[in-house]
C-alpha cells in the first residue's frame, strides 16, 4: 500500500503487476472526512485461474466500504484486481484475500464484498465477507446480483 500522496499509478503508464502480492494499491486521504459514505466498486468481468486445472474462473464482484481516513485509488484497483488474471486460487481464496487486503490497507469503518463465481462443473460459488454490521444511516444498497440463473 502507497501511504502518501506519491502515487504509483494516476497518470502515468502502469502494466499489471504479476501476481496480487506484487500489486501495489494507491491510497487517498478520504474527501469529506468525519461523514459517513459508502463506495462501490463493481468489477463484472474479474478472472483468476483455477490452481489446479489452470483453466480461467469468472467472477462477478461487489466492493462496498465506508472510508474512515482513506479512500483507495481506482486504477491501483484496477491493476490489483487485474493482476489475479494469471494467479492460480480457489474462489474463497481470491474473494477473501481481496477483501482483507482492503480491510488491512484501508482500515475502513466497514467493508463488505460478494464474489458471485460462474459456474465450473455445473456448481456455481458465491462467497461473501462482511467486517461486521455497518454504521448506522448510511446508505448501502443491495449488490444488485440476482442468485445464479444464467449471470449476465
């Protein structure tokens, strides 16, 4: 995680790094600090690579979190999320290690994320992490995804 305002990647030519451990995530001090605000971050077309078939694994994520000091740098996202393409873990593995990746390098109030997987040999796998209950009167809508019949 970048801690100060020196970022690795607004404009200026990034490659994705090549593996999430590589990645490094830009983060901002939040704009309105001391109001409560949720952000979404939606990434319909994440891939990763089953570990052990090689073969890519499809994913439909949902971020929300509610910043307390930092907010996190979308291209720095981006790229983050980007670097999963050629990483070899199971679904549980890569929502969860997204998730507490944030939680650690942003230290928000709350953080919730749905990793709604496609199907691989007919069964597909939602996973889903939560910090815990959100503060109250903020509004945080519902992810949108429907259960699995066909995700598009």
């Amino acid at each position: 995680m970048n801690h100060g305002l020196a970022l690795q990647h607004l404009g200026i030519p990034s490659t994705i790094p090549a593996s999430p451990t590589e990645a490094v995530l830009d983060r901002l001090p939040t704009p309105h600090q001391g109001t409560l605000y949720c952000v979404r971050f939606t990434c319909p077309e994440f891939t990763s690579l089953c570990p052990v078939t090689g073969q890519p694994d499809f994913a439909h994520l949902v971020i929300d979190y509610i910043p307390k000091a930092w907010i996190v740098e979308s291209k720095s996202l981006k790229l983050y999320l980007s670097s999963f393409r050629n990483h070899g873990a199971f679904h549980e593995q890569c929502t969860m290690d997204i998730a507490l990746r944030l939680v650690q390098d942003l230290e928000p109030h709350w953080l919730r994320m749905g990793g709604y997987w496609y199907p691989r040999g007919g069964i597909p796998i939602d996973v889903f992490y939560q910090t815990g209950d959100p503060p109250q009167g903020v509004w945080i809508p519902s992810p949108g995804v429907d259960p699995y019949r066909g995700r598009g």
